[in-house]
C-alpha cells in the first residue's frame, strides 16, 4: 500500500481545466444494479487539455461525444480516471454506466441504507456514482431524473425544484428535479424509498412560500416534529442574524441509519443520519434534542456558508465547515442557554480537539497536505475553526461582523472561494493584523499562555508568556494573535477592570493602575481564545464562588479540582479539605440549574489525561474514585435533598426548566453513585423503573451498572427487551455497556458483537459499541494489552467494509506517543500489524502511519 499512497498538497493546486455548463442525469434503479445516464455540456479553457474525469468502481457503458460514440482507442478508463484527449472547444458528452448500489458497504455514492436509496458525495463520492470532474471549483447546474418501481419506491427525490412526473410505465414511475443554482457535485443527492414523511411550510422575508418536508422510515412521522421545529427556527434565526433567506420552492430531509456521518447539506435535499432526526421523551435524552437542533440547524446553515459559497478545493473545508459551526453554536446558545452553551462547546473542544492537536495526526485548521480527504472532517476543522472565527467576530464586534458577512455573500455568491477570500471581508471592516492572524490557518497545535502577576504600589503588571508546540515533524512554529478578555476584580469581587487584550507577541507586559490591594485575575474570560492558561497560585474557592464570568467561574471549579487530582496521585491521603469546602459552597449557589449542574461535574478522565507529560491511566482513575467518594460521603445528605428537589419522574416536558432540572438531579445521581451503597443503588432503580424519559433512565442504568452488578443486568433486560425493536436505542444500550466501569467489559463487548441487533455495517452500532470501548481508557488501555488487540483486529476487518469507519476508529490510538513505555510497546505492535495488512485503505493508513512515525 505505502508506495501507492498518493499525496495531495495545496501548493500544487491548479484551476480546471474544463467547465461544466449543464449536467443531466437519469437514474434507472434496479435490485441488482443501476444504470446512469449522464449528458454533460463542457467548455475548454486550456487549449492543450485532455479531458480527465473521476471515475471509480464504474461499469462504463457508453461514451458520445457530440453525438458520435467514441471506439475504446479514443479514451483510456483506470481504475481512478476516464481519460478522453483532442476534445473540441466546446461539446456535448453522453456517458452510460452501471453501478453496484446494493453492494456498496462504504457509504460513499449511491448505496443503499435498509430499503432506502441514498448517496453520500462529499467529498469525492460523486465519482462513484458517474464520470465526472469531481472538484469542489466546478459548479454545474443539474437536472436529474429518477426512475425507479413504483411500489417499493414511490419517493424520487433529487436537489432543487420538482419539475415532472413521467408518466408511469409498467410498474415503474419517473420523477426529474432541477437545481437552478450551480453547485459542486459533493452537494448532489438522490433518495429513493418508500417512506412516511411529515410536511410544513415557511414563508421568508421576501414572502417565498417554502415546502418543508421531512422524510423518515415507516412508522417513524410521530418523531420528527422536532427536527421540523428546529428546521423553521433555524430558517428564521438566519433570516434575523445574517440576513439569509432560503432560496429554492422546497427544503426536503431524509433520514437514513446507515450513514458515515451526523448529516449532509445536499442542496435542497439534506440526508441525515436518523439520529440526528427521530425523537421523542419516551427514546430521545435531552442532549439528543439538542443534537438534533444544533445538527437541523448546520445543516441549514450551509445553504449559504457551504452552498451558495463553496470551497475552492478541499483544503478550505473550514471555510464552510468552521463557519458553520460557529453559526450553529450561535444559534444553539440563542435557542437555550447561552452560558451553558459556551461551556459544553469547550468542553467538546477540549476532549476531542485539544487531543488531536497534541497527536502525531495534528494539523492546522487548513491542512497542507492529505492522502484520504475523508481523515479531515476533523475536530480541528470544524471545532477549532469555529473558535478561529469566533474570534473574529470578537476582534471585530457584532455590529463590524455582520458587515464584513454581508459583504463576503455579496462578493463571493456563487463562487468557489478561500479562506483567505472570508478573511478579506473581515479585514475591510476589522483593525487587527490580519497577516499574523492567518496563522491560525497554518500552525497546528494549542498555544499556551503563561501568566505572571506583579502588584507593588498600586501597580499591578500582568505578564504573559504565550508558547506554541513545535510542527509534528519537529519545525518551530511562531507567537500567534488573538484576543483575550480579562478582568480585575477587588476582594468583594467587584470588576475594577474589564478589557479584551491583544495577543500578538511571545511575552508581553500590561499595566493596570490605580489599586489599593492586589486585584483578582479572571482571564480568558467567555473563552475568548482556543489556548490554555498556564497560572499559578490561583485563588480557585474565590473564583468560584465571585467570578462574574460564567465561563471563568466553571473554569475555576474545573481547575480547582484538577490542581487536587494531582496532589491526590502524588498522595491519596492528601489534605482535600479546601477543596471540599469550595465544592459545599458550590451546592448552596443559587444560580440557573443546567449551569449549576456543570459547575458540579468533577474533571473527565481525558481532562486529566492531557496535563500528564507520560500518560497512564490508572492512577487518574484513582485520584478521580476517591475525590469522587469524599465529595459524595461528605455531602450525602445535600446531595439528596437536591436530587428529590428536582426529582420529577412524570415530567417529560422540553422546556428548559424541566431540562436543567433533569441535569441537575442527574448530575447529583451520578455523583452519589461513587459511594457504591444499597441506597443510592435503590434510588437508580427506583428512577430506572419510574421516570418517562430517556434521559432519566439512561442516567439510572449507568449508576446501576457502576455500583451494582446484579440490579444492572436485571434493569438492562428489561431496557434491552422494551428497545430491541428501535435501533437508535440499541445504540445506548451497547454504548453504555462499552462505557462500563466494571471489569470484564471487554469481554462482554466481544459477546454482544454477536447480539442480533449488532450490525457491523451500520456505523452508528459500531460507534457506539466498538467506538466508545475505544474510549473506556481503563479497559482500553489495559496492561495485557487485549484491548489494543481487539481494537486493531475490527480495524482490519471494519476495513474492508467501510474504510472511513476504520480510519475513524484508528484515532483511538492517536495518544500512543504520550503512553507510558509499556503500553506503547503493546499499542506499537498492533498497530504494525494494521500498516502491514495486505490491501488496507488509504484512509486507515494514513492515520495510522502518521501515529507510528
Ligand atoms: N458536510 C457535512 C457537515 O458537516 C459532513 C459530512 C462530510 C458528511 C462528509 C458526510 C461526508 O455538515
Ligand atoms: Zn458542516
């Protein structure tokens, strides 16, 4: 595989040499294969070039050249390319193909999920599926007709407006769409199916009527009036916000179970993985809801940053990608809580992107180089992205930001556009220094700032020191610039001081005057910049109890608790009395609950993780376990009386009180769960047993499965036998018991690989059994090294039925540099074995290539 392997830079990026006026295509759907007929209008803008379309794993039938068929001697067909040379300035080409749908276990082109046609084309998928320059910078306008039997599927859905039905013909019927705007083929899309579907409507500012329309498997309609609320909120939330209103007769969404992702932006036909549609209290927790709203949303959000204005090549992914999700994060933290919003974010950040920007598979937001386009729908692209743009819009303010929005869509609608393009538009109405800002485009890793405070006769000096890890091949790599919102506060915790400082060199002094004692430092205030704060001798209790930031006050309970967590693995019988009295002080505030019930989660395994400069697991479990069991002996009784004030086990309502007062009461449930006792055992089961939602009984499973074996498998029947028949409930089901803290889960998780509802070729199922063992550190990671064995065996066999699925699974092993000798030894041999697997992707390999170097 290695000398196959072939590269791609950015460097080397050169515009078509064709463009595609029009394409038309006609689908004819059959059980065992499907034939495309594609007619495409070309325009020569190189003299000298031949044509090279993408083709992969396609029949080729047919080609017509301006009427006439071409012999086999006027083009060459690999297996990457159809090559046609001495083409005319300008003709007409007709391919005919035939593709395999039903045998397509990779999820990319047309496949097929349970009985539903679908595709997937972003972002080389359309290649699959017919000849093609499948390249983000060739926008074409598309017809597409569906024909298909008229019983199995009598839904033919396509991008842009339905324009006809063909009149049936035997058993079978036609439909043709057509998208006025041009797009790139990554956006194309095809269902076809039989199924229920729900209908609304929305009227835009410009008093457009537009169908809406959400399709999901039989039986499922009564789940999908979330999503449709959320789809309506999110039109009007970007009518308000950003002046963007939807454009075409019809918004259509389909939801599928076997899907690689969280969900498509097809132009006019987004296609969804169904866990990001189907929900109610009875089978959704509230952060499905909310997964639900914030993924409708992105999606949505992309009919503009994504569609209208698209990706040169696929190196600007985050263009579109960190963009949006800076949109959806917005919108989300309107539609709820926005304090609480800000926290989750960072928190998602930091477990998943802060982790991969300190692997052997870090890159900057904007990649220089890849081999599987696949590997960079990453944490960095998206999540890092969106903190990238969101400090621009804290550089520029809201006023400047919506400007420079504004007059990015004006400039670049219907084009194929860079990040440096979006980043002109900020500049015209920005002062920063844009030059050293873009860096943040090409520097991978997280900065660090040190801080240093200074305070004598009124003066008070703050120094920081910002360090940025070396480039993973060892380079250095420059001072970045961003901004930085700090406040001063006196002892009362009253704000003296409030500003958003500029960060621009390696170390820099401010100075603030006017004081008559030494202020309180609350930095890096909203989490205004993607960097860790390296502070000593911070008085934490103070922070938690006065900050007047939200974010600041959670950050210190955080820190606070982690700086304990290390004292106790230097010493487990380590005095933690100050911390207990600071977490006591916690209970009493009195403060919005979901934000309270954040303020009281103790650091995560992977926040403790990534302060280690040699990683091992096990004394983290045991500082973590015995915090956990001194917070819940020492607040027993608070804790209770907190969980039955908030105790409603008939209350399945979605506003945000019912929510925060199931978090809350969940977080306390949880937190009791260390002391391993008959009682809080009885209270999960009696939750387990008694609650209406999903969210209560997940929450109950899981304290019962820590503390208590055999009430954990009683309930877990019970759960299993009432779910079997709802997939998107199995996935929790085998979720938690991956997750399990009790010894022998790994065997277990072996064992339900074989239960009839497992099914290694829906991701989702392998993502939840296969994907969360992966991140159960302790049994993972264990000394005998099984886990590794197991893991790098699904590797190699998921591999060859879906390799993005195996690649993604390989991240599991992105720490390896990081372990302690032991481990690594153990995870080095494993993951040899994956490079050297006779046919393994390129997708796979490059991941773990890149983590054995
Ligand atoms: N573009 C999709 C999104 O972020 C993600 C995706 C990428 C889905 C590639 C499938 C394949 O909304
Ligand atoms: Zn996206």
């Amino acid at each position: 595989m290695s000398n196959e392997v072939q590269e791609i830079f950015l460097k080397d990026y050169k515009k078509p040499s064709f463009t595609i006026e029009s394409v038309n295509l006609t689908f004819e759907l059959f059980e065992e294969e499907t034939n495309v007929t594609n007619i495409m209008k070309f325009e020569k803008l190189d003299e000298s070039a031949d044509l090279v379309l993408d083709a992969q794993e396609l029949e080729l039938k047919e080609v017509v050249l301006d009427g006439e068929v071409l012999g086999s001697d006027r083009y060459t067909h690999d297996e990457e390319t159809l090559t046609i040379s001495n083409v005319p300035q300008e003709f007409t080409l007709e391919i005919r193909n035939r593709i395999y749908p039903q045998k397509n276990t990779e999820l990319e082109g047309l496949y097929k999920s349970g009985d539903i046609f679908c595709t997937q084309c972003e972002p080389e998928g359309f290649r699959r599926i017919t000849p093609y320059l499948d390249r983000p910078d060739v926008m074409s306008i598309f017809t597409t007709t569906v024909i298909a039997d008229q019983k199995k599927y009598p839904i033919l859905l396509a991008n842009g407006n339905k324009v006809h039905c063909h009149e049936s013909f035997n058993t079978r019927h036609g439909v043709t769409w057509h998208d006025p705007h041009p797009k790139p083929s990554y956006l194309f899309a095809l269902v076809a199916g039989d199924l229920d579907f729900i209908t609304d409507s929305f009227v835009t500012a410009s008093g457009n009527d537009v169908e809406l329309n959400i399709y999901v498997d039989k039986g499922n309609s009564d789940k999908a009036d979330h999503a449709m609320k959320s789809l309506i909120n999110a039109m009007k939330w970007d009518e308000e916000k950003y002046g963007r209103e939807y454009d075409l007769d019809i918004y259509n969404i389909v939801a599928v179970d076997s899907f690689n992702m969280g969900a498509m932006e097809n132009k006019g036909l987004n296609i969804f993985n169904s866990a990001y549609v189907l929900a109610d209290a009875d089978t959704a927790t509230d952060a499905n809801f909310m997964g639900i709203e914030s993924v409708i949303a992105h999606e949505y959000f992309h009919n503009w940053t994504g569609n209208r204005i698209t990706c040169r090549n696929w190196f600007q992914l985050t263009l579109k990608e960190g963009l949006t999700v800076f949109r959806d994060q917005c919108f989300s933290a309107d539609m709820n809580s926005s304090e609480v919003q800000r926290i989750q974010d960072v928190k998602a950040l930091r477990e998943r992107q802060f982790v991969e920007d300190a692997s052997p598979t870090a890159h900057p937001i904007q990649p220089k180089s890849y081999i599987s386009m696949n590997n960079f729908y990453t944490a960095t692209v998206y999540e890092k992205g969106a903190e990238v743009i969101r400090m621009l819009h804290t550089l520029l303010g809201e006023e400047n930001y919506r400007k420079a929005t504004d007059l990015y869509f004006e400039t670049f609608d219907g084009q194929a556009v860079r990040t440096d393009d979006f980043l002109w538009a900020m500049k015209e109405y920005g002062e920063f220094d844009l030059e050293h800002f873009k860096l943040w485009y090409d520097q991978s890793g997280t900065p660090s700032l040190e801080v240093e405070e200074n305070y004598a006769d009124g003066k008070y000096t703050l120094t920081l020191t910002q360090n940025v890890p070396n480039k993973v091949d060892g380079s250095l790599q420059k001072a970045m610039y961003f901004p930085l919102k700090i406040a001063l506060m006196d002892k009362t915790g009253a704000v003296a001081e409030e500003k958003m400082l500029i960060i621009s060199k390696e170390s820099e002094s401010f100075m603030f005057e006017g004081f008559e004692e030494k202020p309180v430092l609350s930095i890096n205030r909203d989490f205004s910049a993607p960097v860790i704060i390296k502070h000593q001798d911070v008085d934490f209790a103070f922070l938690m109890q006065h900050d007047t930031n939200s974010f600041t006050k959670y950050e210190a309970a955080q820190e606070f608790a982690i700086s304990i967590l290390f004292k106790l693995m230097e010493d487990i019988e380590s005095d933690i009395s100050e911390y207990l009295e600071a977490f006591g002080a916690l209970l009493e505030l009195d403060t919005d609950l979901s934000y309270k019930a954040l303020l009281l989660e103790l650091p995560s395994i992977s926040t403790l993780m990534q302060k280690q400069d040699v990683v091992d697991f096990e004394p983290l479990y045991k500082a973590k376990d015995k915090l956990s069991y001194e917070v819940a002996k020492k607040y027993e009784a608070k804790l209770l009386k907190l969980y039955f004030q908030n105790h409603e086990p008939l209350n399945s309502a979605l506003d945000s009180k019912s929510i925060a007062k199931r978090a809350l009461k969940n977080r306390v449930l949880s937190l009791l769960s260390a002391l391993e006792s008959k009682e809080i055992a009885a209270v999960a089961k009696e939750q387990y047993e008694h609650s209406l939602t999903m969210t209560d009984r997940i929450t109950a499973l899981d304290v019962l499965e820590s503390i208590d074996a055999e009430l954990s498998e009683i309930a877990f029947n019970d759960f299993y036998n009432r779910y079997k028949n709802n997939t998107l409930v199995m996935n929790k089901y085998f979720a938690l018991l991956a997750a399990s803290p009790r010894e022998g889960v790994l065997d277990r998780v072996m064992a339900l690989q074989n239960d009839e509802v497992y099914d290694e070729k829906v991701p989702n199922l392998v993502r939840s059994l296969i994907g969360v063992f992966a991140r159960n550190y302790k049994y993972f990671h264990a000394k005998d090294g099984y886990g590794y064995k197991f893991l790098s065996d699904k590797i190699i066999e998921i591999d060859k039925i879906n390799p993005q699925m195996a690649s993604a699974l390989s991240g599991a092993f992105k720490i390896y540099p990081k372990m302690i000798e032991s481990n690594k030894k153990l995870m080095k041999a494993t993951l040899e074995c994956i490079v050297s697997t006779q046919g393994i992707s390129k997708n796979t390999f490059e991941i773990v290539s890149k983590i054995l170097k």
